[in-house]
C-alpha cells in the first residue's frame, strides 16, 4: 500500500515537471520571437519581408501552443503583438488582427 501511494506520488511529480518545462519551453520560443521582432521594428520596415516573415512565424507559434494558451490567451497575444507592430508594418498589424480573430 505504502509502495502504491509513493509510486502515484512520484508519477504526479514527474508530470507536473514535464507540463512545467513544456509551458517554459513555449515561453521561451515567444521571448525569442518577440525579441527578434522587436529588433526588426523600424520607421522601414513596412516593406521589409523578415518582419513579415517573423509575423507569420509568431502566427505559427500561437497556433502551435493555441491549446496550452487557450483561446482567450492566444487573441491577447496575437492583439497585443498587432498593436507592436502597428506603427512600423501595417501589412503585419493586418495579418495579426485577421488572425486574433479566429479566436
């Protein structure tokens, strides 16, 4: 019995160790992107094919982690990141607002 409950403990610990260090891998591939954007944003950059690229990679993201995000979570983050970008890529703002709102 006692070997049961230790067993059941140690299984519970090990998951919720696996669903921590997925949820900090997820924050850290949006800390990477948001950081690579934010170095493309530049009074030119409306034509400048890697910011939009990075749009389309951070859109890419969200839907990969759309389940842990949730829907909420996933809109304010695609919102968010449209407001970013919106004073130096219209076409990207665009594209982030079309994508917030299958959400």
């Amino acid at each position: 019995m006692t070997l049961g409950v230790l067993l059941l403990v140690v299984v519970l610990a090990a998951a919720c160790g696996a669903s921590s260090g997925a949820k900090t891998k997820m924050q850290a591939k949006f800390q990477q992107i948001d950081f690579q954007m934010g170095s493309m944003e530049t009074l030119n950059a409306s034509n400048d094919p890697n910011l939009q690229r990075a749009t389309r990679q951070y859109i890419a993201l969200v839907r990969h982690y759309g389940a842990q995000l949730g829907r909420t979570e996933a809109k304010r983050r695609l919102m968010q990141k449209a407001a970013e970008v919106s004073p130096y890529c219209l076409p990207c703002q665009a594209t982030l607002e079309d994508e917030a709102k299958r959400y």
